[in-house]
C-alpha cells in the first residue's frame, strides 16, 4: 500500500508541477494579452484626445464661419437697404426731368416745316443678263431711245468702268431726261 500511495504522490507531484508550468504559461500570455491591450487602449486614448481636439477646433471654426455668415447677411441688408434709396432717389430725379421736359414742350410750339425731296434720277435699274446700255436705254420704261445709253454712263461713272462692263444685279441711276 505504500507503493501505491508513493505512486499516487509521485503522480499528484507531477500533475503539480505540470499545473504549475501550466500556470506559469497561462500567466505569461494573460501579461502578454494586457500589455497588448494596454498599448490598444493608449493608441485608442491618444485618438480619443486627437478627435477632442479635432472637435474643439472644428467648433471654432463653426463658430468663426457664424458670425462670418451673420456679418455678410448684414452687409448685404445694409447694401441692399443703400440700393433701395438710391433706387428711390433715382427715379425721383427722373420724374423731375420728365415734369421739367413737360414744361419744356409745352412752352416749344412745333412749327410745321414741309420738306420737298427731290429726286435727281428717274429710278434705279437692276441690270439682267444680256442687257447693255442701249438695250436699257431703248426700254420703254426708261428712254425707250437707244441713242441716250450715253446719259446712263454718264451717271453711273464712278461704278462703270466701261460702257460696255455691265454685270447682272448690277444697280443703276437712271437720270431724269
């Protein structure tokens, strides 16, 4: 029975030591696990602090673009109240001119002036294909006379080179007789 009871030690001191490294093991990697979980927790605080700042700094610059906003709206009601007077200054004057041109017209008593245009040609022909001078001039509606091509020319100096030059679509004075 002591043989037994020696065995059973011998095994409970093994079973004792292997719990013990067991043990030693489980430790180091629950020391190893928190230190990892330490360093996540100092990278996740130092976020923390660089997303408060972050905000912090947002919030100013919301609060800066705020009254940026509220000093614009209130130039432009200052600018726009300024626009509306002059407007209003503006169209006063002009009905202080048109009162005045009123006065004015009334006091000018048109006068009637007739106008008699005289016209230093008979009419202005528009030369077609295969017409010269002396088919123009012997047309019934200009000279029906062949023999006055020469007054046609004469006319049309500055746009005829040659009596003979004559182009479709070509304008002409026509001079009275």
């Amino acid at each position: 029975r002591v043989g037994a009871l020696s065995r059973d030690v011998d095994a409970l001191k093994t079973d004792v030591s292997l719990a013990k490294e067991m043990a030693a093991t489980a430790k180091a990697q629950a020391e190893a696990a928190v230190s990892r979980l330490d360093a996540r927790v100092g990278a996740l605080s130092r976020d923390v602090d660089a997303l408060k700042t972050d905000v912090s700094l947002a919030k100013e610059m919301a609060a800066t673009a705020k009254a940026q906003a509220d000093l614009a709206r209130r130039e432009v009601r200052e600018l726009a109240a300024e626009c509306r007077r002059d407007r209003e200054l503006f169209l006063r004057k002009i009905e202080d001119i048109l009162a005045d041109v009123k006065i004015r017209e009334e006091k000018i008593k048109p006068e009637k002036v007739e106008l008699k245009v005289t016209v230093p040609y008979k009419m202005i022909y528009t030369v077609q294909k295969g017409d010269s001078l002396w088919s123009i001039a012997a047309r019934p509606d200009v000279y029906n006379n062949p023999d006055k091509w020469r007054k046609i020319f004469e006319a049309n100096r500055e746009t005829l080179i040659t009596p003979e030059t004559l182009y479709p679509g070509q304008k002409l004075i026509i001079p009275k007789e």
